[in-house]
C-alpha cells in the first residue's frame, strides 16, 4: 500500500500563463494562457529512501544503486511513472510543472527573472573514499531558489519527468547531462526532449487528498 501523501504543496487552479515569446529560450514552449484544476505536487524531487519504499513494497523496480537515503533518486521515466502510481498520483504534465515552478508573474527561473548560480540546487561530487567521483543530489539545499509555491530545485539539481501525449521523454528545470553552457537549460520555461534511456529526478502530482 502506498503511502500518505507527504510534503506536497497545493498549487491553485485557475488560468496561467506559460511559456515565452523567445523562441531561443523556450524550445518547443510558445506563450499561451492554460487553464489547470487544482492540484498538489511534491515539494522536493522523490528521494531514495521514499522510492526504496516501492520497492520494498514490490511495486517498483529495484534499480539497486548505492545511493545515501538523504539524495534524490536518479531513476528512468518508467520507473518514475511505477513510483508516482505506487504513491496514488501521476507524473506532472509541462503545463503543471511549469505552473508549479513559476506561478502568476511571468518569470522565468523559478525564483525570478534573472539567472543565479548561487540559487541553482548543483551537483554535489564526493571528492575521496569508496565513493570518489560520485555525484550527489541532495534535495532542498538552495532554499533562496525556491518557486513561488514554495517548490525547492526547480532549477537545477536533476531534471525533472513530466509526461506528455505521444511516446516522447519530456524533461524540465535542468539539462539533461550534468553541465550546460545555457543557462535556460536551468530556467521554468525551457523544455529538454530526452533519450528514453535518460535517468533523471521525479516529484508527483497527486489530485486529491
């Protein structure tokens, strides 16, 4: 049995604006106004030790990585798609994620208009021991950059899954390696079309309560 829905945040329905008039920034993301029910999504991206849960419960696969329970899980769209079900929710469309991450005032990094490397969730490497070379992800690190909800590493950290209508991988709030010269791969509005073999972060989009 899944668990009690967690730190989720509840984002307003309504009629938003999404997307940009800057084609160069926002691949595949042209302004238009939405309009979205309400809903609630995670605050933070899922962690290890939340989607080691699923697993233990037998409804998710075991991908078996030596991960610290305190890090963000590094794990394939199936297996996040298996992880958001297990928890009674859903992967975010693009247009609720975007929602989530940027709110009513037309910014477009989740904390504002202007690009800060001082409030993206970066990568953490381990510099010696068994683990030398690893990257960590821990979650909810650059408070400064949180989204106007109140959502932590929208930007940065790892990018995120949302889901689409076709058999394409959306990706969003980070590029899909570990580094990038374009700062809008960090940015609320652009969006990344990813391999399908692509590990990345996840949070769910849970309806009701």
């Amino acid at each position: 049995m899944a668990p009690p829905v967690g730190d989720d945040v509840e984002i307003p329905g309504g009629v938003y604006r999404i997307g940009c008039d800057d084609t160069s920034v926002c691949l595949n993301n042209p302004t238009r106004a939405v309009s979205v029910g309400s809903f609630f999504i995670g605050r933070l991206e899922v962690t290890v030790d939340e989607y080691d849960r699923c697993v233990k419960s037998m409804s998710c696969a075991d991908y078996r990585t030596a991960l610290y329970i305190d890090e963000v899980a590094v794990i394939t769209a199936p297996e996040a798609e298996s992880y958001c079900r297990w928890s009674g929710g859903r992967l975010p469309t693009d247009v609720e994620w975007e929602v989530a991450a940027r709110g009513r005032d037309g910014r477009i990094f989740p904390w504002g208009t202007v690009f800060s490397e001082a409030l993206i969730a970066t990568p953490v490497v381990e510099n010696d021991g068994p683990n030398a070379g690893r990257v960590h992800y821990r979650g909810g690190t650059r408070p400064g950059g949180a989204s106007p909800f109140g959502l932590r590493d929208m930007g940065g950290s790892l990018a995120e899954f949302t889901a689409t209508t076709d058999n394409t991988v959306h990706v969003r709030g980070a590029p899909t390696g570990l580094a990038s010269t374009d700062v809008n791969d960090f940015s609320a509005v652009r969006i990344n079309i990813a391999t399908h073999t692509l590990r990345a972060g996840v949070r769910c989009v849970h309806v009701a309560r």
